[in-house]
C-alpha cells in the first residue's frame, strides 16, 4: 500500500511542475507567417510528407477527386514548391504512414499487407509487393516501416500472430508492376501483442515495441546482423489506476546520444551499452485537477535541443490535457508543458530552428520560446493541420495550410532569422 501511495505521490508532483502554462486568445501576441512558396496542391494531410534531398513526396487528393480516400503520390521541389510529377496509379486502400524512400524508388505502404514503389525521377509505377506470413487472407501492417541498408523492416499481424519481419528490398523486381509480387518475410521476433512502434536503428541495433490493452508492453532490440535480442524491457498492463500504459504506437522510442527513451505514459531510459536503467517517471490517469492530467496515446516525433527534449501528444483539450512537452533528457522531469486555448486534438509534431520551436495547429500557427515554453507570436490566419507532419528543410518548414473545411494546401514557412 505504502508503494502505491509513493507512486501517486510522485505522479502528482511531476506533471504538478511547470505543467500549467496556457493561454487565452485574447492574450496571444500576434506573429506573421512567412510563406515561402505554396503549392496550390491539396494534400491529404493526415498522412503526410517527407522530404528526401531536395523534394517533396507526399499524399495528394487527385483534381476533380472529392472522395477523401482517394489518393495519388505527387513530387514538389523542396526548394520552390514547384510540381514535378504526379503518380499512377492512384489509390484508395487505407495507407498506414507517410510514403518512405528506399534507393531510388519511393513506396507507399498499405495497411492490407502491400505496398507500391515508384520510380523517384519519373513517378513511374515500377512494382506492386503484397506480404503474408501465413496464407492467410486477412493480413495488417502496423506503423512506419524503416529501410536500413538493404533491409525493409516492418510489423504485421494476421490471425495466427504478429510479427517483426524484414524483406531484402535488393529482391523487389521492379520491372514488371503488371502483375503482383508475394513476398513471405524473415521473422526477427513474434511477440505476444501487436508491434506498432516505428523502429529505431542505432549502432547496428534496431528497436521496436508492442501495443496491447490487455497485455504488458514489450520493448526489445536485435542485432542487425545476427537478428538476436539484445535489449529487452516489459511493463505496463491491465492495470489503468496506477500503470496506464498500453503502448506508443507512433513515435514512442527516442535515442540520443547513449541514451535510450521511451515516451508515452511511462517516460524511461536506458543507458544504450549497459542496459542500465537512469529513470522512469509513471504518469495516471486520475488527478483532481483535470488540467493537470497527461494522455499520450499517439506521441510524434520527438527533437532534441540543448539538452531537452520537446515532442507533442495527441490530446484533446476539452478533456483538460497538455499537448506540447519539453523534457530535461538528462532526469525525464518536466520543464515545460502547454496546449492553446480551445485546441481540438493535436497530432502534429514540433519543429526546432533558431532558437524558435514553431507548430501549425487549428488555431494558428504558434511560435514559442524552446527554453521556457514563452508564447512568443500566434498568426490566427494560417489554420495548420491538427493530423499532419511539419518537415524542417534548410529554414523552411513544409507543412499542410487548411484552405476549405478540412482541405489543405502544402506550404513553406520559412523559419530563418
């Protein structure tokens, strides 16, 4: 009983720090976006962008296309926003992540077991790959796959099981796209719950991490060469009152330096080489005071800069959460947290240049002080994108502007000084 009150105890008086930080639109100082070029072109946001070189990949609703799960891949110019090309064919099964480059091709992942890859130069459709473990006919990709060297790692689950699995891209054809490819994939791992963590390479370890509502969270790392586990941690489960955690599913693993985190609703690390644990930080569900509550059941893509950690959440602020953290990366203890009035739910990542850490959002486009979470400009004229990836290029921040209703335009704001 004594460690259940010291936990609660020390869940309070964590997100009790400097976790209050908010603000009314009457007090929002105003900011001007500098777009750098518009590309005219909608964007089916929610799956978003990358940038690989000097251009663009991303989703786009085709011209005269009002179905919203209709999709084609589409080329910019990073530097000028200038269309390049436009892909066939199109798409419309569900896509579970942003399109990936993979040498000199492009793929775009669907969630029943395939993908397609396209040739980067031209936008030609060069192959289309359908996976399976067993021969089951209901199959699913989780997460984000991640190419390193010649291998395609990725997470899938059938009926049967769930599997970490990796594909020899050297062994796609991709000179025939008429006619479909099967692919069964080299198992690394089959864990107990479905992998959904998008997996992390760092000195020729690759990690990843499982989902479950029912089960405990696995976190384990293999090395690249002779597929063993070398890292394996489990916690979680059941147990909503006091360990909550269930699991990221996005962008749940962070690695810098020598030193390993998890960021959800445990926030851990490890020491990389030894294994050692340096902290863990247990956040609940239950607190009297509502605007003090954590949820982080989708965390985007974390940034390092001097020596924190800062990453967004998604959650809604009508059930009183915080949306935007910044971590001390030595300790995990907060520094600073906020979320703008009247915010609806965030899934969008933050970018860091120049001393400014800037997110489009529904209600404008934000800038803060990195340091202590300072609101230093809002322009309540660019509505961002609430589900869409922000992509730092050179001082350009490429993201999506809403235009009509959900609709929006892929733009670059530059973020220089």
């Amino acid at each position: 009983m004594k460690t259940y009150i010291f936990i609660f105890v020390l869940c309070f008086t964590f997100v009790s720090c400097d976790f209050s930080r908010s603000y009314n639109s009457e007090e929002w100082p105003p900011y001007t976006t500098n777009i750098a070029w518009d590309s005219g072109i909608y964007s089916n946001y929610y799956f978003s962008h990358i940038v690989d070189d000097d251009y663009v990949y991303f989703y786009e609703r085709p011209p005269g296309y009002t179905t919203v799960n209709i999709y084609t891949l589409t080329k910019l110019d990073a530097r000028t926003g200038e269309f390049i090309w436009r892909a066939k064919p199109m798409f419309s099964n569900i896509i579970i992540c942003p399109p990936v480059a993979v040498g000199g091709h492009i793929y775009v992942f669907l969630e029943d077991s395939g993908f397609i890859c396209f040739d980067k130069e031209s936008g030609k459709h060069t192959a289309t790959v359908e996976v399976k473990v067993n021969n089951e006919k209901f199959v699913r990709m989780t997460g984000t796959p991640v190419v390193y060297d010649q291998y395609l790692y990725m997470c899938i689950w059938d009926r049967i099981g769930s599997y970490f699995n990796r594909i020899d891209v050297n062994t796609v054809n991709h000179e025939d796209a008429g006619s479909p490819q099967f692919f069964k994939p080299e198992i690394i791992w089959e864990p107990k719950s479905v992998p959904r963590a998008k997996p992390v390479v760092h000195n020729n370890t690759i990690y990843t991490a499982t989902w479950s509502e029912y089960d405990p969270v696995e976190f384990a790392g293999f090395d690249l060469n002779t597929k063993q586990m070398v890292f394996y941690e489990t916690f979680g489960g059941p147990d909503g009152t006091i360990f909550p955690e269930k699991g990221g599913y996005v962008n749940p693993i962070f690695i810098n330096g020598d030193t390993l985190y998890y960021l959800n609703y445990f926030l851990s690390a490890w020491n990389i080489n030894t294994g050692k644990l340096l902290f863990r930080h247990v956040f609940t569900w239950h607190h009297s005071d509502n605007s003090h509550d954590y949820s982080a059941p989708s965390l985007n893509q974390a940034v390092y800069y001097q020596e924190k950690i800062y990453y967004s959440s998604k959650a809604n602020d009508a059930l009183g959460f915080r949306n935007i953290h910044c971590i001390n990366a030595k300790t995990g203890k907060p520094v600073w947290n906020t979320i703008a009035k009247g915010s609806v739910t965030l899934d969008s990542n933050v970018i860091i240049n120049r001393d400014r850490l800037y997110i489009a959002q529904h209600q404008g486009f934000f800038v803060y002080n990195p340091a202590n979470g300072k609101l230093i400009g809002v322009d309540r004229s660019f509505y961002g994108a609430d589900a869409g990836s922000n992509v730092l290029y050179n001082d350009y921040m490429i993201c999506v502007r809403k235009d009509n209703g959900w609709e929006g335009k892929l733009v670059a704001v530059y973020v220089g000084k």
